[in-house]
C-alpha cells in the first residue's frame, strides 16, 4: 500500500551519531518480535558499533526528517544478508515498510542477487509482510533447548 507519506520516505546510511539510535531502534525489535535477546541497552549500542564497524551497514529510514526506521545489512557474495528491519510502531501498516525496501533496493542493493533474512516463526505479522513483498520460504532453522539435565542418566 503506497500512500503520500509511504512516498515521501527517503533513507541514508548511519553514522556514528546514530549508535544510540539504532541501538533503541533494536531494542524495540527485540520487544516486538519476540526474541529472547537480553541484552541492555548500552550492550546493544556496543554490538552495533562493532557490527558497523566490520562487515554490515545500516540505513536510517525518515519522514520529515524525522527517523521512522532502520535496516542493518551486509554483502555477501552470492546474497545481502538484512540482518535487522524495523519501523517504528506507530508509523506500520501505512507502507512505509514496503517504501523503505524499495529504498534499500534502489539505492543499495541493485547489485544484489538475492536478498536474505530471517523472521521468528511466533513473528505473524512480518511473515505476512516479507511474504507480501515477494519473499519466500527458503529453509527451517531448528534448535533443541538443552535443560541442564538433559541427557544425563537419573540415579
């Protein structure tokens, strides 16, 4: 759904002054989609100044100029991996999600082959976005949760 707000969406990639930012950014994702990540706040603005400073990059998505989002991403070679996408709660579901795609699309990643993520699989609501957007399942990620006594023998 594109609308006049959906379509006044510009983007740029973060700077250092925008740690602080994406790390609040990331911790409201963390909450959204249910992930059980704990870290606090100053452990994720760590984390993303080591990711920016290696391998990924991120986008600052704005309305007005004012920040409505982010994507943190990075090349691969036969991919771009989007590691994190988030808009903020009060701006979804007006197509700003679909508008900061195309963004990314057309302006860095036109290079790319194909396009990778992940989502939760409690996470409906960005299932039913990325399939929208043309995604599709690729493969199942599965894990066992190992209790402390799982697999030793009971006396």
């Amino acid at each position: 759904m594109m609308n006049s707000e959906s379509e006044n969406l510009t983007g740029r990639i973060a700077t250092a002054a925008d740690f602080a930012q994406l790390a609040e950014m990331n911790r409201q994702l963390i909450r959204d989609e249910g992930h059980r990540n704990a870290m606090s706040a100053l452990e994720l603005e760590h984390r993303m100044k080591n990711w920016l400073a290696g391998e990924y990059q991120a986008a600052i998505f704005l309305l007005d100029e004012a920040t409505v989002g982010y994507a943190l991403y990075k090349h691969e070679q036969e991919w771009t991996y989007l590691r994190q996408f988030f808009i903020v709660p009060a701006k979804r579901r007006q197509g700003l999600g679909s508008a900061a795609l195309n963004w990314l699309i057309q302006n860095h990643w036109r290079s790319s082959c194909r396009i990778r993520l992940d989502v939760l699989t409690g996470n409906a609501g960005a299932i039913q976005f990325w399939k929208s957007a043309g995604f599709q399942d690729y493969c199942i990620t599965m894990e066992l949760a190992m209790l402390p006594s799982f697999g030793q023998n009971e006396q």
